[in-house]
C-alpha cells in the first residue's frame, strides 16, 4: 500500500515494506493482521508499544474502536448514522447495489461511532463500490448452505427441494440417487423377473423337449400298435364303413378328461371302458386295455379289422382306435344300461340312469334273444367273409336306452371264407359257453357260435348264471343242468315269471330250441339262421298269445298270465323240419330226451 492510498486520512494505514514480509502498519507500534470488510474489525498485533492501544482519545482514529476483544478494533468509513448518510447520497458510501448500512458503536459506552456497510444477505464483496456485492451461489457451498435434497440457486438466496419419490439424499456425494430399499426392491424385482423369464423359457424349452418326445414316443407305438397295418386295412377294405377313424391320443384325452376316474364306466379282467364325449358332442365309450402282450394287440387289430366292416343294429358301433398310447385304445358307440348278464342275474335294470327293481317280461326276453340271433345270422352268412364271434355270452351283450341288444366284443373273433367249413385255432372263449366239441379238437364253426348262444337262450329261460353252485358246493354248466333236468317239472325248471306270462307251448318251443343249440353233435345244431327264425316266430306267436281270444270268446287282455290257456290240452308244435307236429306230452319228453 502506497502512502496517500486511502479514502479517508482517518483510515490511514501504513506499509512498512523494511521487515521480511512486509508488515501494514496502524501506529508505529502495532501491525494490522487481517481486515475483514464484512465484519468491519481489523485484527492488530501490538510491536513494542507497552501503553493501551487507541488510549487517549488519539483524533486521528476516531473511526476506530476497541471491539471488546484483544486486539480486535471496530472501524467506520464516516462518524454519521446511517440515516444521515442514506440522505447524502454524495457522501454516502454504500455504493453497491446489493449492500447495508451497519451502525457502528462502541462496545464500551455504547456511543455512536459511525456507520460501515456491507453486503445484503445472499451476496459477497465490497460494498464500497460499485457492483461490488455479487450473488452467492448457496448451492456451491454446500457445507455453509445446508440442503439435504435438490439445490437450485436464486439471487440472493437458494431453494431446496426434497430429493424426488425412490430417490433419497447421498452425503457423500452431496446429490439425490436412487434410494438403497427402492434398488434393493428394483434389484430384487429385476432379479426375480430375470430369473422367471429363465424359467419360463426353461419350462418352454422342456414342455418343448417333452413333446417331442411324445412325438417320438406316440411314432413308436403306432408302429408297435401295427398302425400302418391297420390303416392298410381300413383303407384297402371297401367294405370297411366309412366311419372309421383312427384317433389320435389328445383327442381321447380331451373326450375323457385325460382318461378322469370319474368318466370310468366300466372294468373288466381286461381293461378299463371310459365314457367320453367327443368335440362333435358325440358320447362313446372308450376302452383301454391293461395288458400289452404281442397277443393283445393281435386281438385288438383283429377287432378293428372286423368290426370295420360290419354293420349292422344289433352290433355295436365301432367309431374308431387309437394307436398312440402303449396300450392301444377302442373307440364305441356308448351303450348305457350294461349288459345282459347284469339284466338277468342282478334282477334289476337301469331306467333312466337310476336302478329300479324290475322283472324281465317273456316278450322282451324273446325280443333280446331274436336280435343277438339276427346279430349272428349276419356275422355268419350276410357278411362279405363269415365272422365267428369266438365269445358269444350275456356279458358281451349289450343294451342301449331303449334295451335293443347289441352284439360286441370282437377280440377273439376270426374271419373265415364262406366256402370254408372250419378253422383249426387255438381254443379261446369263456367257460360255460365254450363248444365242448370245439374244446375237444380245436376245431371253429359257425356251429361254436350256435352252441354258446343256446347257453345265453338257456339263461334267458331259467334266469340262472351259465355256471350253477349245487346244494353239495359242486358246480356244473347251465347246459348239462338243462339236459339233466329231463324228470323234473317244466314249473320247476323256468324262470317264474317265464312260467307266469308265456304260454306252456312257447316254453317248451324255447326249452327244445335251446338244448338243439346245446347239442353235443355239431351236425345235430341248428343254424344261426334257423334259430333266428324261430324265434321270430315264437315272437310272432307270444303277441298273439298276449292279446288273443279265450276260451269265453274275449280277448286276453296284454300281460295275462298264460297259466288259463294251459287247461286247454293239445297244443300243436312245429318241429325243426316243419312237418312234424306232437302232443303237448311228447314234445316236453322230446325236448328233454334229445340224444347227446
């Protein structure tokens, strides 16, 4: 600092440039250490002066004053008030725009000193001149100007906001981030979608991998199952019916509820029958087999085979197969009241899906026996190669709602050129109805056939089961009980309500019909044909018998018994050739003495 370098000579301070530093110099004995212009002190060192400092009342510091602190001095730029001041704007040495008027008194005796200024609040540096006093950037001093969120600077002062929602304050970084528990959540969420997109995209790629193996698998067993044998056949056959289709797996799965326990209908020592119901709303059964032999799936081969070209009322549906599955599946018509061996040997029925205690009329007996007749007739003769069922018994046939009969099973059955008389096979059916003659030689006619339906017209007749429990705990085959039966009463032989509602004519035309399909001579059997026949006639005749005249002259009212038309003596019978007639006597004594 030059000498003259000052505004006012009260404020005169001297640069003593001798010492290493230079010192500035207040008296000759004290150095001023530091002025701060927005504080208005100085700070002063005494050098060698042992008096007070600014004792005396020295006029040439008049704007100086102890501030109470040692060493500290108080100064003034002029000893007028502020107000004073404001109203000379000559003199007033406020300058800046941005700045105050500060009273300065002193400590002591609290008299008035002077003023000094200073910059407004929000703004720094001298406001002695000019534009002196510029804004503060708070924001840049961030340890002075506290904000614990988002700083945005004004003039003159500062705002802050809280850091925004997720976010929270970093004071190390003295900025708003991402709050840790919203990383940690977004983290986890991003993890966790991460790891779910990989599993969705494992659980493709494996429902992916697993249906291509089921596609492989399903190949494999269709060629196992003799698929492209069986649709070879389906196709070639021009007889086979057009209605025919064969499956595929999901298909059935869909009908049966992925084959649902409670869709199960029926089972067997063979397998499983499910009602299903296909996306054309047509309800089947769908029957599955437990074994997967090589002669299980000859048998089911030789089933679709056969049954696809048959058609016909009385035998039952075949819709289609499938060949996916391990075991190959049958796909039928839905036959709903059972069988007839459940209709004969439970004594009750199914009428309309409930079970009611209900008897069997004769003519519905009769209607049952014609139409498995009919069934046959056409398996043996109509057919475009003769069929021989193998199986016939009440358990293969079924009834649908209005109890129609309806002929099925067809595992063991064999086609057989019409010109052939018989085939050599090993020998297949169910006892009680097996041929003893086809027993003995392995030998297969249509005559087979005959003998096991004459167990089922046995059945039909004395209502017992085709194996009967004697008294003593042996058993013995309905057929021979039947030939045994020779020297007991007809009465005691028939089913009850039989001998109740049929006339004594239309038992013994029965009886003799069914021990000639019981014939131990093959030779001796009628034909399927003619036994269809005479049951149409024996039919023909129970109508008559159930609305015809008596002996007064009125007409039996349907469903009389028959026991009044017996009184009337000598009824004729028509034999097997036609011709022949007898007494009432001779042919029960015939029917019961039939050479075996």
């Amino acid at each position: 600092m030059e000498l003259g370098c000052f505004a006012r000579i009260h404020l005169y301070l001297a640069c003593n440039p001798g010492p290493t530093p230079p010192i500035l110099q207040m008296t000759e004995h004290s150095a001023v250490t530091d002025i701060s212009i927005d504080q208005g002190i100085l700070r002063i060192q005494r050098l060698s002066d042992p008096g007070g400092f600014l004792d005396g009342g020295d006029s040439a510091f008049y704007l100086y004053v102890l501030s109470g602190e040692s060493g500290v001095a108080k100064w003034a730029v002029d000893n007028s008030t502020c107000r004073d001041a404001m109203a000379n704007k000559h003199q007033y040495m406020c300058v800046s725009t941005h700045s105050d008027c500060l009273e300065v008194t002193d400590n002591r005796t609290s008299g008035h000193v002077g003023y000094r200024c200073r910059c407004s609040s929000g703004f720094q540096g001298n406001p002695y001149l000019e534009d002196g006093c510029t804004d503060i950037d708070e924001c840049l001093q961030p340890d002075k100007y506290i904000c614990h969120g988002i700083c945005r600077n004004s003039l003159g002062s500062f705002s802050c906001t809280e850091c925004p929602h997720g976010t929270e304050f970093d004071t190390a970084t003295r900025k708003c981030k991402t709050s840790s528990t919203i990383l940690g959540i977004t983290v986890g969420i991003s993890s966790g979608g991460g790891l779910l997109f990989l599993a969705a995209i494992a659980v493709l790629l494996n429902r992916r991998w697993k249906r291509g193996v089921q596609k492989q698998l399903r190949r494999r067993y269709f060629r196992k199952n003799k698929g492209i044998l069986l649709e070879q056949l389906i196709s070639s056959d021009q007889n086979a019916s057009d209605g025919t289709k064969i499956f595929s797996l999901a298909e059935l799965e869909k009908a049966t509820n992925n084959f649902d326990q409670a869709r199960v209908v029926g089972r067997g020592g063979h397998g499983t029958v499910y009602k299903g119901i296909l996306t054309d709303q047509r309800v089947v059964a769908i029957k599955r087999s437990k074994q997967v032999a090589t002669v299980e799936i000859e048998e089911f081969i030789n089933e679709v085979a056969i049954l696809s070209r048959i058609n016909h009322r009385n035998v039952v549906k075949l819709h289609g197969c499938c060949l996916e599955s391990e075991v190959p599946l049958l796909v039928y018509e839905f036959i709903s009241n059972g069988t007839l061996y459940d209709l004969l040997h439970s004594g009750r029925r199914r009428d309309g899906g409930g079970l009611l205690s209900s008897p069997l009329p004769w003519e519905e007996r009769l209607r049952i026996a014609s139409e498995v007749a009919g069934a046959l007739t056409y398996l043996h003769s109509a057919a475009s190669m003769s069929v021989l069922h193998r199986d016939v018994k009440s358990m293969n046939v079924l009834l649908n709602d209005s109890y129609t009969a309806k002929v099925s099973d067809f595992g063991a059955s064999r086609l057989i050129p019409i010109d052939q008389t018989h085939l050599v096979t090993a020998v297949q059916g169910t006892f009680g109805y097996l041929d003893p003659e086809y027993y003995h030689t392995g030998q297969l006619t249509d005559k087979s056939d005959v003998y096991s339906f004459g167990v089922i017209l046995a059945e039909l007749l004395t209502r017992n089961k085709p194996i009967i429990e004697k008294g003593n705990g042996e058993k013995e085959n309905l057929s021979n009980y039947l030939w045994e039966a020779n020297e007991k009463p007809l009465e005691e032989i028939v089913d009850g309500q039989v001998w109740e509602e049929a006339s004594k004519e239309a038992v013994v035309c029965f009886a003799r019909l069914a021990l000639e399909c019981l014939d131990l001579r093959r030779e001796a059997r009628p034909t399927m044909k003619d036994v269809e026949v005479r049951l149409q006639l024996l039919k023909a005749k129970a109508r008559a018998y159930a609305s015809g005249p008596r002996a007064d002259g009125e007409f039996r009212p349907p469903g009389e018994t028959g026991r009044r038309a017996r009184r009337y003596g000598v009824v004729p019978v028509t034999a097997q050739d036609g011709t022949r007639r007898y007494s009432l006597e001779q042919e029960i004594a015939s029917s019961l003495r039939i050479p075996r």
